[in-house]
C-alpha cells in the first residue's frame, strides 16, 4: 500500500492576483502545510483590490487545513478591509462552496463566487443542445470504426473501463451493450449532457453506467482504477491536453491503456470542389486555433501520448466517409458544423461578411460532395492509445 | 443524546461493511486516516446516481471523524469502522478504545448537539469562539453526528448521512 501523502498544490499567479490550491489537503498539523500557509499569507499582504483563491481543483481538504486556513483569511479581512478576496469554488466539488460560505458569511469582505462553466474554451459551442442530435450522428458513424478498432487497443469485455468527457453520453453505451465492462463511470462536465445521457440510458434500459458530473481536468475519481480509459474528441478542444492526460494517466491502472481520439480538421476532404473544401477546413482549424483549441491534433496523439508517460503507443487513422451508411448523415454533420463555425465562432472572432460567405461555400460544397452520386466526402480521425507502464 | 438517537430506528439499517484494525498498527500512519477514508466514502458512494460525486461529498465529513478516531485513541485494543444503509440514511459507526480523560471530553460534547468537541487537548482545531469546524460540516452534511459510551472503556462516534442528497 502507497502511503505517501497525497499531494496538494499552491501556486500565486501575480498576472490575475490569483492563489490557486489545488488536489488534497489532509495534513495533521497546520505545520504540515506551513510553507502553502506563508504563501498565501505573503500574497495576501502584498496584494490591493481584488486577490482570488481558486479552489475550483482542491478536491479535499481536512479541517486542521481549512481552520488554518480560515484563520489567516480572516485576520487578513480585518486588517484590510478595503481589500476584497474572492473564493472561486467548483460546483464539481459538492461540498465546497457551502464550506467557504461559513467564511463569507462572517467576513464582508470575502465573497464566494461559483465556477460552474467554462471548463474549457469552447464550451459553450458545443453545449448547445441543438447540437445533441449532430452528436449522436457523429457517434453513430464513428463507432463503425472504432468497434472495430477498439479490441486492438485493449478493450474487452470484462474490464473496469471509464469514459471521461463522455457528452450525451451514446459512446459509453454503445461500449456498455458490445463489450460488457464490469463497470463503466462516464464523466462529464455538462449538467444538461449527463441529463440527456441518464434519460437515453433509462429509456433504452441500459443498466450499470455510473454517470458523474466532474471537471476532467481534476477529477474526484481515485488513482489506478481502471483497465480502460477513453476521452474521444476532447482533448483537442482543452487549452492544457497535457493536464487533461495527466489525470487519464492518473486514473489508469499499471498495465491498462488510454484511448483518445482527435481530429486534423484541415485534411478533411471531397470532391467535387476539393479546393474549396480544403479552404474552408484549413480555415477551420485557424479559428479553433483562435479559441485556444486544436482540431489539428490527430497527428499529434503519440508525440502527447509519450509526453505523459505512456508506453505500446498504437495509432490508428480512419476516414469518416459519405459512403459510411446514408449519406445524408455525413451531410446532417456538415451542416451542423457551418452552422456552428461559421455562424457562431466566426461572427464572435469578429470575421467580415464577406470571409463568413465564403468560408460556408467551402462547407456547402462538402455537403454536395457528401450527396452527390458520384461524390466523396471524408472526415479523417486519429484513435491512439497507450500503455500505463507497470 | 437519548433523545437525539431516538430520531433514528437502528433496526432499519442494514450492514454493508465493517472493518477491524488493531490501535497500534492504525496509529503507526496518520496516512491510514486517508485511505481508510476514501475506502469507506466509495462504499458509501455506491448506489447514488452520482457515485464519484456522493463520495467525494461524504469523504469531507467521514474524514473528519475518522481523524477524529486517530486523535482520540491512545489505548491498546481495537478500531472498529462499521458502515450500515437504511431506505433514507447511510451510517458511519467507529468504535475505539478511549482512556477515562477522553471520556469526559467526549461526555461534555454529548450534552451539545451535533458538536462532538474533543478540545484543544486533543490537537483537534478549535476556533477562538470555542466551536470547532465539524459543527459547520454537520450543518453542511445535513448529518446527525452523536458520540457515545461504548461499554466501559470504549467510544463510539456514529454519523447518519441521508442518502438523498442531489447534485443535479
């Protein structure tokens, strides 16, 4: 049995007067956490205005912690009355927010603000539930590939298997009905999403799927307990993947294999019109690129994979494609994407009208090479996995 | 504490999961407070609709008391961690040997609902308006938490959580 302490973190960012702690926090004494204490008591006193103790990722916390805490917080009110902190709690972490209340309830100039969004850039592009039914179309094409793919990264059935960032939830039962996992914990970040997911597995009778609202980037999960982990689509639209893979890493049993999937928009292709189409997803991937997100990512998995400490690295490329069951699916994507990338993204970029007009015609074309008789339309995507080592 | 342990019919609850280590090997590490406890929170988890969440949740309370335990308990003997599900509440039950001092700590706490106070004797941290921060956490937990007499020489501190909480 590891019997290390847990590890904690506590970093000031002078840019955003900002403390940050982060991880678990269960020390015996207060003289355990001195040197995290003297921090925040140094950047305490020499900050003015507004100075913010994000403790969005601090999963645990002891109460030998939180009075230490508690009481440098509050002797630092007192002494500065006209200097304000705000507490940024995580509605992840049930627990938080009423604990630090007990605090701003005491001190006027303490307020507690709930951070229970934006987890990641673009968030809010792909929450929109009009977008649910264009995520269940991807799912529906993708998984003709990655059912077949799957076994040769490792999943069988039998396994204790989790589906981080799982969305409306469809991937992780698709798993659940082919490959039977002794358990299955599917984790995402969007209240409406795992709503949505609860409602379709009920509906579909699909029994065992643990459903968890959590932050991928510091989850409540514990270390090294599944066989199997999957994040499809996610990574690339993290501004910090390596954090996000940290904690894929973390969660992973030795011996037991991440599974990502990402894209590289701008080689999505078609013809007719292969110009064109290749314009518009080029410039696909620039505004991404814009928003802290990298669509281009696909290539990159085994460079990011071995970054995190992976091992048996396997890459896979598959080519979503028009001849992939009814065209009119892969047709129903696009459209969704136009109508997302260049009616939203592109006009909050602040994109003239006329690059808006003519990024469309590239997405337009894409659809009349999905439908045309004679037409080819792809979408290519990157699964890779790897090996926690032993 | 009578009247407070009346509200609850320890007949309706069912064992999930009891657990025995010897005093001396669970004070040896105060690192056992922390595994013992996120062991205990994910049995505890199991049956939420949210089982990750729930048990994150609960462990924030269930480690107080056991760190509670840790403090508490000096005496040669045994630990007892006990875990019980009824249709609307789950227990926490952790059994201890405790010497005489500690009794009459604990006595005085009794006397005052939902503030099972050790003092200042035990490290346990205690606010300069003399309450201690697991008041709050039973607020917080909506959790009834009592200490009792466990035959002569012995304490139990038992903690009903109610199973309903939502997150959504």
């Amino acid at each position: 049995m590891n019997m290390l302490p847990v590890p904690f973190a506590v970093y000031f960012d002078p840019t955003n007067q900002e403390l940050v702690l982060s991880g678990k926090m269960r020390p015996e004494s207060a003289a355990m956490i001195a040197d995290a204490l003297r921090l925040v008591q140094q950047s305490l006193e020499k900050y003015s205005g507004v100075v913010y103790l994000n403790v969005k990722r601090l999963t645990h916390i002891n109460m030998t912690a939180f009075a230490a805490l508690s009481d440098l917080l509050k002797e630092s009110c007192r002494n500065r009355p006209e200097r304000k902190i705000v507490i940024i709690t995580s509605s992840v972490v049930a627990w938080s927010t009423a604990l630090f209340q007990t605090l701003a309830a005491t001190e006027p100039n303490l307020a507690i603000e709930v951070y229970d969004s934006a987890f990641y850039p673009g968030q809010s592009f792909v929450e929109d539930e009009t977008f649910i039914p264009i995520l269940r179309t991807q799912t529906k094409m993708t998984w003709r590939h990655e059912r077949e793919l799957l076994p040769r990264h490792g999943l069988r059935s039998g396994l204790v298997v989790a589906d981080i960032c799982c969305g409306i939830g469809d991937f992780a039962a698709l798993v659940q009905r082919e490959f039977a996992p002794a358990r299955l914990v599917a984790l995402d970040h969007s209240v409406r999403s795992l709503e949505y997911a609860r409602r379709i597995a009920a509906d579909f009778d699909l029994q065992g799927i643990e459903y968890t609202y959590g932050d991928a980037s510091q989850m409540l999960l514990r270390d090294n307990q599944f066989d199997f982990v999957t994040c499809r689509h996610s990574l690339q639209i993290f501004n910090r993947p390596e954090i996000l893979l940290r904690e894929l890493y973390r969660i992973c049993k030795p011996g037991g294999r991440v599974y990502i999937t990402n894209e590289k928009n701008s080689h999505c292709l078609g013809e007719p019109h292969a110009e064109t189409i290749k314009w518009t997803y080029e410039e696909v991937a620039k505004l991404f690129r814009h928003f802290d997100m990298d669509v281009e990512m696909g290539p990159k998995s085994r460079h990011l994979l071995a970054d995190a400490g992976f091992d048996e690295i396997k890459v896979d490329c598959f080519m979503v494609t028009n001849l992939d069951g009814d065209p009119q699916d892969f047709a129903d994507i696009i459209e969704a994407w136009e109508n997302v990338y260049a009616g939203e993204m592109a006009v909050r970029r602040g994109d003239s009208l006329e690059f808006i007009r003519r990024f469309r015609q590239g997405f337009r074309d894409h659809v009349f090479a999905a439908l045309h008789p004679k037409g080819y339309a792809g979408w290519p995507i990157w699964a890779a996995s790897g090996r926690k080592p032993l | 504490m009578k009247e407070e342990a009346s509200n609850f019919d320890d007949h309706a609850f069912a064992p999930m999961v009891s657990m025995e280590m010897n005093v001396g090997m669970f004070k040896s590490q105060w690192q056992f407070c922390d595994r013992i406890t996120e062991y205990l929170s994910d049995i505890l988890g199991q049956g939420h609709s949210d089982p990750a969440r729930y048990s994150n949740f609960l462990s924030v309370a269930t480690n107080e008391l056991v760190e509670l335990a840790f403090r508490s308990t000096g005496e040669p003997g045994r630990i007892s961690f006990d875990l019980y599900r009824s249709a609307t509440f789950n227990r926490l039950r952790i059994a201890f040997p405790c010497e005489e001092g500690s009794d009459r700590e604990h006595a005085r706490a009794r006397s005052s609902e939902r503030q099972p106070i050790l003092g200042a004797a035990s490290g346990y941290p205690v606010e300069s308006d003399g309450t201690v921060p697991l008041a709050n956490l039973a607020a917080i937990f909506r959790a009834a938490i009592r200490i009792e007499k466990d035959g002569t020489r012995g304490i139990q501190i038992i903690a009903d959580f109610p199973s309903t909480e939502d997150f959504q």
